[in-house]
C-alpha cells in the first residue's frame, strides 16, 4: 500500500532478492537485540523474523512442545517450510529460554543450510556486561568473518556504526512526533517496523520523508500506552484506530526497547556494546522491575497516555513474570492497564477486541 | 531480643528441636530395619540412611525458623555458586527445593493459586508459583520460611530464575545478586564468558560482605570448596554404584536423597552424610540387594522428577520390573565434581558454574544421555516433558527420535510438570508407560 | 405507551433482550428471547415490536452483546461491560464487584462507588465458567434447567469433580454415576465448580464487596448460595438480572438524547 508523499514499503523477501542482486548477503534475524551496524560493514542486509505471523505452525510440532510461545514455533515452522531460504545466515540472539532452545535445536538438530550464528546478550547493568558483550560481538565479528570471506576495515566498521546511530536519532524523532504525523497507528508501525528490513538508506530516505509530511489535525482519540515483544497479530493496531483511541507510546521489545542511544567509546566493539546496553530497560535483558515501572510511569506522563495495553504472546516468561508487579504499580500511580495474550496465528478475536473496547471505554 | 528469648531460641533451635528429630530418626531407623511400615511387592525399602537425610533436611528447616534472629539468610537458586555465601556464615534456603517439599506434600496447587489469584500466569514455572504463593500467603509447610536479607541467583539453569527473582526483590526489597551464565551452544565456554562470570563473582563480593557483616575469608572459602568437591564425588560414586546388575539404588532413592548435595553442599556433615550412604549403598550390593525385585528394564530418567508422584511412577514401573538405574537430573550434582579446584576457588568456580547441563546445548544432553545408556546398561529412557522447564525439555523430541533411530534405544516423551499436579493425566501416564514396557519386553 | 425515551439491545450469544426506558431511566418495556441463527432478522423484528409500543422509530437506540455489530441500526455500539456496570448501578445505586454468567460467557466487573468500571475480567475461551457449562452437564443428569438450583441445593452431601474442562466432567460424572454416585450430589459439585472457577476470576480483579449477581444463571438460586459460601460476602442479585446489559446500554443511549440517566 502507497501512502501519499512516501515511498512504498517492499517485502521482506523482494528487499532480500535486491540485495543478492548487488552481490550482498542477507542474515535473517531472530528476536531481539543485535548489532545492525556490524552486520551492515560486512555488506549484509539484516532482515528481522518475528514469527512471521499467521502461518501453519505444524512443522514445528516435530521439535518444539506446544508450551514453547508462538514466535518461536512459528520461527521454526516457517525456516522448515522454506521460507527463509534466502537467508545466507542465520543470527540467533538469546533473549529468553525458548530462543535458547531453539539456537540449540537448530545447531544439533536441524542443521539448516545455513550457518547459525548465536549471540549471548549479558542480563547484569555492571560493566563487566560491557566488557562481555563487547567481546561477544568480538567472537561473533570472528564468525562473520568466516561466512561472509572478508573483513572490513576498522575505519568502515566505525563509520558503520555512526550511520548506524544516525538512523536510530532519525526512527527516535519519529517517536517522539508521531502525534503530529498524519498516520492511522496501524500505518506508523508498519512504516516504522521497515527498520527491521530496510537497508539503511532506504529507511533514512523514508524517515526523512515522514518527518517532512503535512502536520495531521488530530482527532480527539484515547491515548494508550503499548507494551511486550511485538505487536502481533497486527489487527490490534487496527483495531486501536477503528475504536478511536491512538498509540502515543509503547514499550515493544521490537519498537520502544530499541531506541538504541549514541555509545561513547572510539573502539568499535565497545561503542556498539555501550548502544545496545543503554537500550530502555527490558526483562530479557534482566533489567529490575522498578526501572521498567519508572520507565512507563514516565512514557505515560511525557505522553499523556491514559492507559496501558499489555500484550504478550502467549507463554511469555520474562513479560509475565513482570506483568503483575507492573500492572500494581501503575495502578497506584493512576494507570489502568489490561492484558491480552495472544497467539501469533490467532484469527482476528472478537473476545479480544471487545476486552480492548471495554477498556478504552473504561478510560475515556 | 532478650536473654529469655535467647534462651528459648537456643533451646528450641539447638537442644529441643534437634533432641525431637533425632529421636524421630532413631524410630525410623529402627522400622526400616525391622521391615514394618514398607509395603511394596516390587521396591526395596528405603534407604536407612534416608531417615538421616530426613532428620538433616528438617532440622536445617527448623534452624531456619529462627534463622533471622542471629544469622544473615540467603535465598539461592539451585546452580548457584553457593560456597561464597557459606564461606560468609548465611544461611541458605533454596526455593526450588522448597517448592519440591510443598509439591511432594502435595500442597503446591493451593499454593500456586495464591499466586494464580494475584496475577501470575499459569504458564510460569511452578516453582516459582509455589514460591510466590507461599510468599503472599504466608503457608508453607515447613512452618517457617525465613526471610532473605540477600537474593542470590545464577542463570546457568535457567531465566526463569533471573524473572522469579527480580519479582522477589521488588516485593521484599532486598539486594540481588545475579551472576549470569552465558549458555553454551557448543563444545566448550568461550574464554570471555569465564572472565566474565569470574569478574561478577569478584565484583559481587563487597555486596555480599556488607549484607553478611564480615569479610570474606578465603581460607574458609577453599575449605568450603574442598568440601563441596567431596560431597560431590561421593554423590557421582554413588550414582555409579547402579552400574551393575542389579542396581542396588532407584533414582527415586536419589531423587528423595539429594538434598544435602544441592543445598547443603560445602557443609561436612554432608560429606559425611553422603559417606555414610555409600557404604549402605555398598553393603546392599554385597547383599545382593536391588531396588526393584527381579530387575528386568533398566531405565534411564531425562527432566527434573514429578514431585508428587514419586512413588506412583516408581511402583508402576517396579511392577514390570522397570528399574530407574539413572537420571541426568542427579548426575547434575556430581558429573563436575572434578572441576572444582578449592586451591583457585573464583577461577574454577566460574567454570563449574557454567558448564552445568542445563547450561548446555541439547545436543549436549543427548551425548550425556547416550554415554549414560552406555555405562549404566540402558535398555529405555523416560524424558519427561516439565511444561516448566524449557531448557531441559526443549530438544526432547529431536533427542527421542534420535535415541530410537541412531541407538536402537527406546524413548518415551511423558507430559507433565514437576510441581502441579493438574498437569498431569493419570490415565494417559499409565497407558503410555504401560505401551512403553510392551515396546522392551519385545 | 409512548413515554418510551431511549432503548437498549443486547445481542448475546444465548439470547436476545430489548429494553425501552423513560425520561427518567426507568425500565418500561422489555423482550427477551432466544437468539436466533439470523439475527439481523431478529434485530429487525424486534425493532419493529419496540416502534409499535413506542409509538415512533425506535431511536435512540445503544447496541451491546456479542453480536452488537450486527446491529446497523444503532447509534452506538458499547461493550457489555460498561453497560453491565451502568445497568446495576443504576439498579442497585452502590458499587461492589458484579458477576455476570451468561450462556456463553461470564464476566466479573469492579465498580465504583460512583458506578465507574474500575477493573475487569472476561471468561470468554472456557465454557467451564459458564451457564453452558450446567446445561451440557444438567442433560448428562437428567435435571431440567428450571430446577437445576433447587435439585443441587437439596443435597446433603457434594460430590467433588477434578476435571478442569467440561468435556472431561461430561465423562466424569457417567463414571460417578455409574459409581452409584446420586445425581443431586453430583449437581451440588458441578455448581461448587461453576462457583470455584467464578470466585478465581473474582480473584483477579479483587472482591469490593457487595457482590453482585447478573445473567440468566443469576435466577439459580444454587450459585448465589454458594457464592455467599465460598466468598463470606451477601450476594445481591437485582430485579431483572438478565435485562443487566440491554438496561445499561438504553440508559447509555439516554444519556445520548440529552437526559440525565437518572440519580446518580
């Protein structure tokens, strides 16, 4: 779909197509926190895989029990039945149990064609993270080094990593303006989520242009918050247009979480480890439960969001373990929430949107 | 707290409470040699040396009743590297293991609603449910759960641990040490991820000091790990006793005796504890003792036990002459005993805390399974399916067909959960145990 | 009977209730019947009964239920939700925690004191918390649903049922009749588990009390009794429990005609 005053967004698989075509090669990407700026000065393309939604998840069934979230499953699914046949590499972070569980089976099991490529993110704040994660992003530049036949030169690496921050200062603008952008919030997701397979031009290109576009004259709406890992099944952002409420912030491991800041370091290796762990607080990356309360207490105020929206994929340890703690905390500071759990195959569920009715009319 | 409540605390902790225990162990002594109150066609009775275990496992409890009026608690996770706090005089109480007495006791649903009605999912792990419960509740039927004035996890089998108790800290406000264990996807730990568990245990030192009030006394540390290796040996011994025909001990046996190898371990009395079972252990051998009458199948247990089944399981199968020979669960606790150096104790601590199984790849597992198969004579092997614990059960399905298909070993997936009992199905258990035995009578 | 101000649909899963109220929110006329397959059909003819008896086009006119979209005619669509809770406040005038079983749903809603909804929780998955729940079981037993309540409150003694799911309790209870097992103690523990899967959900949101009962299973008198058992709280069940929804969404389209919906 075209919007007006915006280049079309591409699919995934085209996108990936189109890079081969220029000689690159393309990483497919699990959930959640990886070096986009690494990968790129290896002249690969990034492309994220979360689920993909709304396939048959069957295939999975011969390795990952029922209990294991749809993300993951459907992961698995999706790579058996061919569909990141275009991948060269596979990059696994470790981001939760399920994920684990899946870099393994696909190391000692499947064996896909490509190789697979995990990635430990550390879960302390101190700075021996740093210092690990710094040379875990080391080994994995080793790694790539291997696949990819070429290594680039510091210099390149370094410049990769500030156009890297550069594009992160433009998607972070886009945040902080997406009120005043005339965009339904289905349309600013899709468009912003493009950061996941975007080469980077092309996302600055769309950023800049978004940013340039006409100010909306804003409906009155319902202002919530968004949190969990990411907005799927996407009808929910649809949903949240039809009923007249708007998404004036989130705290989505794929959008809000990822608002990576600048690092500091000169040294490449520390300054991507230094972005990555300065990322808004996130129980995958063991933050406390009281930085992520103050963290939406203080979207909810910056925003005047009325209220939160938890929606977690069904079988979610690090969002569940939290969620009530959460949802207390917000109440004593004036915040109704509710939550939905979902599959990722999920049809469109009356029950669900009636709960997300009930609540905007709840807190209207 | 006055010198009467002094008194009264130290006669109840040192003198009463012990003094009551002891002689409820000489009186299950005494039965488990004079063969009454055992009631089974199929099992041998339990270990004498169990109703010691029993007594050192409730008196530890009864210590913790009053533990918070004269020493420093420490809530652990069970792959912590627990010889620090030791080393610090805490005391130490292990909320896994807890949950595993509320679940054999058969209180752990109760318990987990607590934590269901105040808003945690059912689809947590259910230690942690039980846990939280009896947090909110106040119930336990241990009688009193003392309160931590430290959090100390590891990572290493699991992240459930790490979302479990920053939920703990929240609620208790109290300090939480994390040391975090990368996951090991391959053959060995690469070197950044020792230095980097290795810098967290030594930067987690002045926390730990300041909560226990003293300094960290090395001397008393390698002590503490020398005694750890010990009784970790003499648990891998023991476990090794089952190599031959028949095997004189059931993992069930094992399961019920452990214990003091996960949450005792650095204290002598375990070691001598678990010297004591070896030579029981040994004595039945030379008596041509076995765990199950007439030892058909051995059998190999993959995943954590079903808590409030233990009996259950092992009579089903002992009727079949079914014998539980081993378990990758208990090997857990021994298999790196050698890697504990008491003379380097942050060095080796940081690797042994790292390369624990369920801190390994799943194709790890399988190669454990199959040497295990090869040493303790396996003829089929139990996986169950914990719906709480992800990193032991995901892998299982690839890891059974594998067995079946590359080893000509036969594996059975059982669905259940290791703490609530509404997850599992007595009917279709027993119907695929049942099919299961047919398969190696065949 | 003009006087008719504002109206009120509730298109639920199980049955279909019209309500009509005055100028000052008092419930005057209402229909309620089974839901049928087509039910834009129904809507229609039950709008044309509504414009009979009000004299005019049944305006304005507030939609709510399961098949509320089904209903172009409306000036409004609202959740049942906010027109449970505005139906039994405007009803009872206090806040408390309002239970609505329905034939294919339940719901708990926490209230106010002032009838706002502060808190919610929809069983809408899991028949296990529902009046399908007692119909499909009733049938096993032989009990006909007028007296389903009576005959389960006549038992002394309860029979206690395991099985989470209403398809494992259908072969539970053959096996404990099959046992000997009488049907009254087995109706009395089928109510028990209606209840327990109730208060769990009542649980959740947090009991203030007074407990309030809507929905057709509201006319059993065996679930509020042991409610009131099972909670220690007085379970108040108002006057037309199961017109709850379509009063709640009337005074909502009331409000829209630019009455007050009455003392608040």
């Amino acid at each position: 779909m075209i919007l007006d005053g915006l280049p079309s967004i591409p699919r995934r698989l085209d996108v990936a197509r189109a890079h081969h075509e220029r000689g690159g090669l393309v990483a497919a990407v699990l959930p959640i926190h990886y070096p986009r700026a690494l990968l790129r000065a290896f002249g690969i393309l990034p492309i994220e895989v979360w689920g993909p939604p709304n396939i048959d998840a069957t295939r999975a069934a011969s390795h990952l029990q029922p209990y294991v979230c749809s993300i993951v499953r459907n992961t698995l699914a999706f790579l058996e039945s061919g569909g990141l046949q275009v991948a060269d590499l596979l990059i696994v972070p470790h981001a939760c149990d399920s994920l684990q569980g899946l870099g393994s089976v696909l190391l000692d099991f499947v064996h896909p064609r490509q190789p697979v490529l995990p990635l430990y993110l550390p879960r302390t704040q101190g700075a021996e993270a740093a210092v690990f994660l710094a040379e875990e992003l080391r080994a994995l530049h080793r790694r790539l080094v291997e696949v990819a036949r070429r290594a680039p030169l510091e210099a390149d690496l370094l410049q990769s990593i500030l156009d890297e921050e550069a594009a992160d200062a433009l998607l972070r603008r886009l945040f902080e303006r997406r009120l005043t952008l005339p965009l339904t919030t289905f349309d600013f997701y899709r468009l912003v989520r493009a950061r996941e397979f975007l080469p980077l031009s092309a996302f600055v290109e769309l950023a800049q242009a978004m940013l340039v576009l006409p100010p909306a004259e804003r409906r009155p709406h319902t202002p919530i918050l968004l949190s969990g890992i990411v907005p799927e099944p996407m009808e929910i952002l649809r949903a949240v247009d039809e009923l007249g409420a708007s998404v004036v912030a989130d705290d989505l491991a794929c959008c809000g979480r990822r608002l990576y800041p600048e690092g500091m370091s000169r040294e490449p290796f520390a300054r991507m480890a230094e972005s990555l762990l300065g990322a808004p607080p996130d129980p995958t990356r063991g933050s406390p439960i009281q930085d992520r309360l103050d963290h939406l207490i203080g979207l909810a105020q910056t925003t005047g969001a009325r209220g939160v929206v938890f929606h977690d994929v069904k079988f979610c340890e690090p969002e569940l373990f939290d969620l009530p703690s959460l949802r207390s905390g917000l109440r004593d500071a004036g915040l109704p929430s509710i939550a939905v759990e979902v599959d990722l195959n999920d049809p469109p569920s009356h029950q669900a949107r009636t709960r997300l009715e009930a609540f905007l009319e709840m807190i209207a | 707290m006055t010198a009467l409540d002094v008194l009264r605390v130290y006669a109840s902790s040192r003198l009463i409470g012990p003094a009551a225990l002891r002689v409820q162990r000489w009186g299950n002594e005494w039965r488990a040699r004079a063969g009454s109150g055992w009631a089974s066609d199929y099992l041998a009775p339990p270990l004498r040396v169990a109703a010691r275990g029993k007594e050192m496992v409730a008196r530890h409890w009864l210590e913790g009743r009053y533990a918070n009026r004269n020493r420093k608690v420490a809530w652990v996770t069970s792959g912590a590297p627990v010889e620090l706090l030791h080393a610090l005089g805490f005391f130490t109480v292990y909320p896994e293991n807890h949950g595993a007495i509320c679940g054999a006791a058969r209180v752990a649903v109760d318990l987990s609603c607590e934590a269901e009605n105040a808003g945690y999912s059912r689809d947590l792990c259910s230690y942690a449910r039980t846990d939280l419960g009896s947090l909110f509740s106040g119930r336990t039927p241990v009688g009193r759960l003392p309160k931590p004035d430290l959090l100390f996890a590891c990572t290493n089998i699991c992240q459930t641990v790490l979302f479990w108790y920053r939920v703990l800290a929240h609620h208790l406000r109290v300090p939480l040490v994390l040391i975090d264990t990368p996951f090991i996807y391959f053959e060995t730990a690469p070197e950044h991820a020792v230095e980097y568990v290795r810098r967290q245990l030594e930067a987690s030192i002045p926390s730990v000091e300041r909560v226990a009030g003293r300094s960290l006394d090395t001397g008393r540390l390698k002590e503490t790990g020398r005694l750890s290796r010990e009784a970790s040996q003499l648990w891998m011994e023991i476990m090794e006793r089952n190599d031959g025909r028949p095997a004189p001990i059931s993992v069930v046996d094992q399961f019920t005796l452990m214990a003091p190898v996960v949450e005792m371990r650095g204290e002598p009395a375990t070691v001598n504890f678990y010297a004591a079972m070896l030579k029981e252990v040994d004595g039945r051998i030379a008596a041509g003792v076995s765990a199950v009458q007439h030892e058909k199948h051995r059998l190999l247990w993959d995943n954590l036990p079903i808590w409030y089944r233990l009996r259950d399981v092992a009579e089903m199968l002992g009727a079949e002459g079914a014998a539980l020979v081993a378990s990758t669960y208990t090997n857990a606790w021994g298999e790196l005993a050698d890697l504990i150096d008491p003379d380097q104790p942050f060095e080796s601590m940081a690797r042994t805390y790292l390369y624990p199984i369920l801190n390994r790849g799943a194709g790890h597992k399988l190669a454990t399974m199959r040497r295990m198969i090869e040493q303790y004579s396996i003829d089929g092997v139990l996986l169950h399916s914990d719906r709480s614990c992800k990193p032991y059960s995901i892998g299982q399905l690839d890891q059974r067909d594998r067995l079946a298909r590359e080893s000509s070993v036969p594996a059975l997936l059982l669905e259940a959960d290791h703490n609530d009992s509404r997850c599992y199905a007595e009917g279709q258990i027993a119907n695929r145990v049942a099919a299961f035995i047919e398969t190696l009578e065949r | 009977m003009s006087g008719i101000r504002a109206w009120g649909i509730d298109v639920g899963s199980s049955t279909t209730k019209i309500v009509g109220v005055d100028t000052e929110g008092v419930l005057h006329w209402d229909v309620l019947e089974d839901s049928e397959p087509r039910a834009e059909e129904q809507v229609e003819r039950l709008l044309q009964r509504a414009a009979e008896v009000g004299d005019a086009q049944a305006r304005p006119l507030v939609a709510t239920g399961y098949g509320r979209k089904l209903v172009r005619q409306a000036d409004r669509v609202v959740t049942e939700i906010t027109c449970h809770a505005r139906g039994v406040y405007r009803a009872l005038g206090h806040g408390g925690t309002l239970v609505d079983v329905g034939g294919q749903d339940s719901k708990v809603i926490g209230l106010g004191p002032d009838g706002e909804v502060l808190d919610f929780a929809m069983n809408d998955k899991c028949a296990a918390g529902t009046g399908r729940f007692l119909e499909n079981t009733s049938r096993r037993l032989g009990v006909d649903l007028e007296h389903l309540g009576e005959v389960a409150l006549s038992a002394g003694d309860e029979a206690t049922l395991s099985s989470t799911c209403t398809v494992f309790a259908e072969s539970e209870i053959v096996s404990l009749l099959a046992h000997g097992v009488a049907v009254e103690p087995i109706l009395k523990g089928l109510h028990r588990a209606l209840v327990e899967r109730l208060v769990a959900m009542i649980r959740t949101v947090g009991l203030r009390p007074p407990l309030m009962l809507s929905g057709g299973v509201a006319r059993n008198p065996a679930i509020a009794r042991l409610l009131e058992a099972e909670t220690g709280q007085r379970v108040i069940v108002p006057p037309h429990p199961q017109l709850m929804g379509a009063y709640g969404a009337a005074l909502v389209a009331l409000e829209k005609a630019g009455e007050p919906s009455g003392p608040v």
